[in-house]
C-alpha cells in the first residue's frame, strides 16, 4: 500500500451539501498523485485532511453529465 499517497485542490467551484458533523460534499477539480486535474465530486472533512468516496471526471464525461441534468425538468 503506497503511503505517498498525493492530491491537491485546484479549484473550488461549490458546495452541493453539508452534514451535521461539518464534512462538505464538493466540486473541485483535483490533481491526484501529481497527474492533471481532473472534475471530482466527494465528501471532504473541514481541514480538507480526510475524504470520502467520490466521483472523478474527465472535462468529456462532467460536460456529458451537466448536457443530461440540463434535460430533467425539475
């Protein structure tokens, strides 16, 4: 198991929710391990030390998913 284990936020575009314990769920874009950003939605503690399980995207694939929650009539 690899202990270097790196990422930075690069951008920060919101906040989609928060839990009583003050862990947000965001959108970022994330570099991970020193790669190139990439869109990502998870669940970050307040230092933004620890996270949950989220979902990484390319600019294709969030692209695809904003051109489908632009068709739901909510």
């Amino acid at each position: 198991m690899a202990d270097d284990f790196s990422f930075k936020i690069i951008d920060s575009f919101g906040v989609l929710s928060e839990s009583k314990a003050g862990w947000k769920t965001e959108l970022n874009t994330v570099s991970w391990g020193d790669r190139p950003a990439k869109y990502d939605i998870r669940s970050w503690s307040p230092d933004h030390q620890k996270m949950g399980k989220g979902v990484t995207m390319t600019k294709e694939e969030i692209t695809a998913l904003r051109d489908l929650l632009n068709k739901l009539e909510l």
